[in-house]
C-alpha cells in the first residue's frame, strides 16, 4: 500500500505529530515544570527515558486509527527488519567510528587521548551496566522515536516531497518536540543562541544521515534504532574530556553533509511503502 499525499494523509502527520508531543511533554512535565516555579516530583523511575516513547506511541495510535491491524503489522515486522545486513551493520558500527575519529582529533587538538575504558558507562545513570545503558537507549530513545520519526512519518512526507524536503520539514518538528529539553537537561539548559542554531543544524543533519540509513535500507527501522541509540551512548559517555560531546556532534554533521553532497538527492530513490 501506498500512501497518497492527500487530505486524509495530512491529518494522519497532524495528529501524529500533535500525540507525539503530547504524550512525551506530559511524560517530562514533572522534570521541566520546576522551570516555571511548580515544584514536582518524576514518579516513574528514568523519568526522562519514558518521555522518550512518544513519537512511538503516537505512530502506533494513528496508525491503528486510520490503518488498523495490518498496518501495525508492517509496523512491527520493519522494527525487526536486519535485511539488508550491510546497511544494519553500517547502523551499528558508524556510532563507535565517530566516537574513534573523535578520539582522534582530542589527541591532536587537546594533547590527551579519551578514556574510552569509559564506554558505554553513564554518569547520570552509574548503576547501569554496559547492557544496560545500551538497552535504554535503544528501547527509549532508539525505538521510541525512530518508530515514529523514519518509520511513520517521513514515507508520508516522502510521497509528496524529495528526500531532502521531507527531511527538512520533519527536522522542524522534530526539533520542536525537544523543546521542553531545554528546560531541564544540562546539555540544554546551558546553550546560548549561537549554541542553539549550531544544535538546530546538527538537527538537520541527523535527519539526513537518518533518511538515507532508512531509505537506503528499504525502511528499517531496527537499523534506524540501533542507530539512533548507539549514537547516543557515544555521544553521552565520559571520556574524561568534556569536548569530546563537541567532536563527535562535529563529525555527526560533516557526515551528514557529505551524504548530502554524495548521493544526489533529487535522483535518489524514495522509500515510502509500508510494505
């Protein structure tokens, strides 16, 4: 089945995209609603790691509202899809490659090499283990917003528009959804302006590496996942050098750029099936 670009299709992004914001707001409002003098609790343990389940909650919603049983199906069977193997394994190994180029350029420009003995242990979260930190990020951050994100909304953006047009219109709204981010996490909280434009095109150019790992896939969201989550475990471990977050953000966005400027993205093939 294909999507057509028509009324019923932008309903379907509009109400995705207003639940996926819903449901992951509500779920961090006791973490950012002290920046507005409430004084709250987080009720649920990894409090922020839930919040991280909306864009899967909603893609599942709507997509049992407007397609019922078989499309959850499709849905499910794709967060499970290894095939093609090279494109999962590009997913899973491109993470620690930026987090060894990194390595790199903090010898040459810092004088000290990373404490990769560090990898995969969180500061924020001390009593994970390795598998542990790795699971949360996949399930939560991984799974929760590639379900939604690559896997429901860009083949629908995808019928109507090129790659690079679909990517730009879901990186505005994925960058709104973190906008509660900067109420509470560190990382957020302390950016200043310019800090902010260079974390909006970074934005950008996360969603381009994210289209052409699911296109170039044929719509595999475990590759998506495995992915996104990796690269978040790279970029949040300790190394023992606070740049390092810099370095390897750097080589996310040089990346993405010259998969921009490498595979002619008006020429390049749209996947935008759910099957």
């Amino acid at each position: 089945m294909i999507f057509n670009c028509n009324t019923m299709n932008i309903k379907e992004l509009s109400i995705f995209f207003l639940l996926a914001c819903a449901i992951s707001w509500l779920l961090w409002a006791p973490l950012w609603l002290p920046f507005f003098g409430l004084k709250t609790t987080p009720f649920l343990p990894y409090q922020h790691g839930f919040g991280g389940l909306g864009p899967m909650l909603a893609a599942l919603a709507t997509t049992a509202l407007f397609q019922g049983k078989p499309g959850l199906q499709v849905l499910g069977k794709r967060c499970f899809q290894g095939k093609p193997l090279a494109w999962t394994a590009i997913a899973v190994l491109l993470p620690f490659a930026f987090a060894l180029l990194g390595g790199l350029i903090a010898r040459f420009s810092d004088g000290m090499f990373p404490d990769f003995s560090k990898m995969g242990r969180s500061a924020e979260f001390p009593e994970l283990s390795v598998v542990g930190f790795l699971l949360y990020n996949i399930f939560f951050f991984g799974y929760g917003e590639e379900v939604g994100w690559r896997g429901f909304a860009l083949p629908r953006l995808q019928e109507k528009y090129s790659p690079l047009r679909a990517t730009l219109v879901l990186s505005v709204f994925w960058a709104l959804w973190h906008l509660p981010l900067f109420a509470y996490r560190p990382g957020y909280a302390s950016m200043d302006l310019a800090g902010a434009a260079g974390w909006l095109f970074s934005i950008v150019a996360g969603g381009v590496l994210f289209t052409w790992l699911f296109n170039g896939s044929r719509g595999s969201l475990l590759a998506c996942a495995l992915f996104h989550g990796l690269t978040d475990v790279v970029f949040l471990c300790d190394y023992g050098n606070p740049r390092m977050m810099q370095y390897i953000g750097m080589l996310v966005t040089f990346w993405g750029l010259a998969v921009l400027g490498t595979w002619g993205w008006q020429k390049w093939k749209i996947y935008n099936t759910t099957g």
